[in-house]
C-alpha cells in the first residue's frame, strides 16, 4: 500500500512554525516513501475560517515548495458526505441524538464534581425514544463503555487510554455542522491516508476517533504525534519569542530552504549534522528518527542555518531573490551593480536577505555622512599621500576589475612601504562610508570606478582639511 500523508490545517489563523514542522515531516515522509502528500483545509468553523488565512496557508506552502500531490481540499465541500455518514450512524444504532439542555448538563456536571468523579457526558440520551418538543438535537456517538484503546504511536510509543474516560462525542451540533473529530476520521478513510502525522496536542483525540475508525470497519491509520516547539523560555512558542508567522520570516529574508532545514532539526535529527539540503532530508528523514522531547526555538540557530544556505545556494538565483530586498530598502536596483555581483559579494556577511539589502545601500547610492569612528581612526593626515596615488592609478585603470584593483592597493602600498591593511581600510571607509565591507577590490568593483573615483576625491578633500587644522 503505497504512503498517504496528509497536512490539515485549521484557516482559523494563519501558517506559523509548529503547523510548517508538521506540514514538512508529512511532505518528507511521503517523498521518502514515493507516497502522496495531501492537502486538507479544515474549515468546517465557519465563523473563524477565513479566506485571507486560506490564502496564507497556501502560499505559505506554495513559497516553501511543500507541494501537495492531491488537494486542497475543503471540507466545507464535504457537508453532505458527512451527513451521509451520521444519517447512516444514526439508522445503524453507531450515533443517536442527545436533546439534553445546557442546564441538565451543567447540573450533570455539577453532580459529577461534588461526587469527586471526573467531567463526562453520561450517555443518558442513548435509550431515549422520544424526540423532545422545540429542542434542535445534537449527534452523539456511541462510544465503547468499556476496554481500552490502544495506541501505538511512532513517536510516543505505546500510549493506552481506557473507554470508560472517554464519553459519548458530539459528531454534529444542533445546527446540523458536523465536529472536528468525526470528520477527520471520515476524511482520512475517503483519502485513503495511512500516516497520520500531527502535533501532541491531539494525541488526546486519538482514542476517540480510533473507536470511530472502527464503527466505519476502517482500519486506523498509523499515528505519529511531534512533540511541542517551545520558545527559549520553555513556555508554549508564541509572539512573544518573535515572529511565528511564516511570512514575517519571507519578508525579513530568510530562504525557504532555510527554514526547512530549520523547522526538520526541532525534533528530529541525523548524527550531528546540522545543515541539510532539502535533498539530503528527503533522503534521510525517518519518523523513527523523531525524538519525544519538546525542542525550544532558537533565532540564533535560525539566522546562522540561513546564512549557511545562503552561502550555499546560486550566485544567480540569490540576486534574483535580492532585488525585492533592494526596492524594500528604497533603493534601485537598477542603480547599481547586478544584483547576483552583489549577492556574490556580501553572502559571506549577511544572515538574511534584508540584511545583505541594507548593508549593499552603498553600491546603489551615495551614503549623506561617514562613520564617525571610522573618519577618526582611519581618514588621518598620513595617510593623505598614499590615498592620492592609489586614487591616481585607480582613475587611470582601464579594466575595472578586481584583479586590477588589488594590484594597484598592493603596489601603491609597498611603494609607500605600508603594509595593506593600512591602506586598504582608509579606501574602504571613504568609498563605503564604514569600517566593514567585502575584500576592498571587490567592493570597489561593485562600487564601480566613478563612484570609488568621486568618494576617494571627498575623502581626500576631507583629510587635507584636516592637515591644514592639525598638521
Ligand atoms: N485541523 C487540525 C489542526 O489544525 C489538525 C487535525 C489533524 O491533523 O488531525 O490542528
Ligand atoms: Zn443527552
């Protein structure tokens, strides 16, 4: 039987971390296994399913590349499946209608908490012939009083849950719209899914909709339930711990890959590795491999597995990538180097796109003042000389290439007898406006020549002031 996975978000917000880790580890495993990866919107809560939160999701998937082979499919357009079903519950004996009012279960309730038992529904409508005058009924399933269920989980191994907890589940309210519960069973017998892969938050809802796998003669799929994602606090991951929604993470430039790789490490690892192309995990990912414990997010792990990736992946493609970055900044891209030179240059030194963004503004733009600091330690009288001749061949070069310029920092440098780094770094501040930027020939080279031409004649105008004030 071939692999069946399937991802059901609720549209009730939109994609954050913990939802994309369950979404990839179903995606993995059924690439691994040459299985299909479904799609399947839970929107049976109207009031709280939106369109824009369907949108979000998708596109969320869609940038991440975790593309679905079947759906999306909505379960708003199975409502008469799910009526079928409960029609032929009810006929069968499986389900019956409960009219009890909300002040007989509330006293129930009451009842049950003086007498130190914990809070059920107690079946008292399953022998009810009668249909009460004016009350809407709800849909109760007939859950087994006794035994147990077992489940056998593939990331918490063997959890045991005894019939006689668990009460009779409302499958349909009194309006008629049918509960979480019974349509995930319905639905993951219609689709055929063998895996079920989800968060431990619904490990509790497991034993119920075993029982209800087995009212339809269906076999249970096999169940894998992932361990909470926490933030460094140990507390539930939330705003707080920064952003959880994954379009907050798209626009401060992290690569799809990179988060991935991110997210498949919360939980499941490989040796020691840390740094997986996407390849690599499909290859490699094992359910069995996923450990129990809750892992914490970790921004820090996330910027540096993204800078890796961002090491990593084709000059080309990262500029393309770049450019929205660029325009976001308010530059132009259009107004400097190609934007894969840039990226070529600057990936060594930026740990998101909107970094590497910021810290290009210099090719793209003339920068209003120089650092402070930087004018203090390095734009200095003596070093007036060598800064004009350097300026001198550099404006006379033919061929503006990096090779080029290193040459003439090189020679220009020995010829004064200054080791490089002496020269290097005055250049640097005058034609980048700072202390930090790539090697100096390729930073000039993305500058251009007129640009390094017309920031050196400042520069040099700058220290000449400042020989004449103190000489
Ligand atoms: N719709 C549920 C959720 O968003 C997931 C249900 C499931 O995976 O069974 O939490
Ligand atoms: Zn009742």
């Amino acid at each position: 039987m071939s692999v069946r996975t399937r991802f059901a978000p609720s549209p009730t917000g939109t994609l954050h971390l913990g939802s994309i880790r369950t979404a990839l580890f179903c995606w993995l495993y059924a690439r691994r296994h040459d299985g299909q990866f479904i799609l399947r919107i839970e929107d049976t809560d109207r009031e709280r399913s939106t369109k824009e939160n369907v949108d979000a999701i998708l596109e969320g998937l869609d940038w991440l590349g975790l593309d679905p082979d079947e759906g999306p499919i909505y379960q708003s357009d199975r409502f008469d499946r799910y009526r079928e079903v409960i029609d032929q519950w009810l006929a069968q004996g499986k389900a019956y209608h409960c009219y009890c009012s909300k002040e007989e279960l509330a006293d129930l309730r009451e009842k049950q908490k003086a007498g130190g038992g914990h809070m059920r529904y107690d079946g008292r409508c399953r022998n009810r012939s009668d249909a009460r005058e004016g009350v809407a009924p709800v849909v109760r399933f007939k859950n087994p009083q006794d035994g147990e269920v077992v489940v056998n989980d593939q990331v918490r191994g063997r959890v045991v849950f005894e019939n006689a907890q668990l009460d009779d589940l409302i499958i349909a309210r009194s309006d008629g719209t049918p509960t979480y519960n019974f349509c995930v069973v319905v639905d993951d017998i219609d689709m055929k899914i063998t895996h079920v892969i989800r968060g431990d938050d619904h490990l509790n809802n497991t034993p119920r909709q075993i029982n209800m796998f087995a009212a339809m003669n269906a076999e249970s799929p096999s169940f894998a339930h992932l361990p909470m994602i926490l933030g460094s606090d140990g507390a539930k991951l939330s705003k707080r711990h920064g952003a959880v929604d994954i379009r907050d993470y798209q626009a401060q430039g992290y690569l799809p890959e990179a988060m991935l790789n991110y997210l498949v490490r919360l939980g499941w690892s490989h040796g020691d590795q840390e740094i997986f192309s996407i390849k690599e995990m499909t290859r490699l990912f094992d359910i069995a491999d996923v450990n129990q414990s809750a892992s914490a997010f970790n921004p820090e792990k996330l910027l540096w597995i993204n800078q890796q990736h961002i090491i990593a992946a084709p000059a080309k493609r990262l500029g393309a990538e770049l450019i929205p970055y660029l325009q976001q900044a308010g530059l132009d891209p259009a107004a400097g180097p190609d934007a894969a030179l840039v990226a070529e240059g600057f990936r060594e030194r930026a740990g998101t796109l909107q970094q590497m963004a910021v810290s290009a503004r210099y090719c793209y733009e003339d920068f209003a003042e120089i650092d402070a600091d930087s004018v203090k330690k390095h734009l200095r009288p003596v070093i007036l000389e060598p800064l004009r001749a350097a300026r001198q061949d550099l404006a006379d070069l033919e061929n503006w290439s990096r090779n080029e310029i290193s040459r003439i920092v090189e020679e220009t440098a020995a010829s004064f007898e200054i080791n490089m780094g002496k020269l290097g770094q005055p250049i640097r501040v005058a034609v980048t406006g700072g202390s930090v930027s790539p090697p100096i020939d390729v930073t000039l080279e993305l500058v251009g020549q007129k640009r390094t031409i017309e920031r050196l004649d400042h520069a040099l105008r700058f220290i000449e002031k400042r020989a004449a004030r103190e000489p």
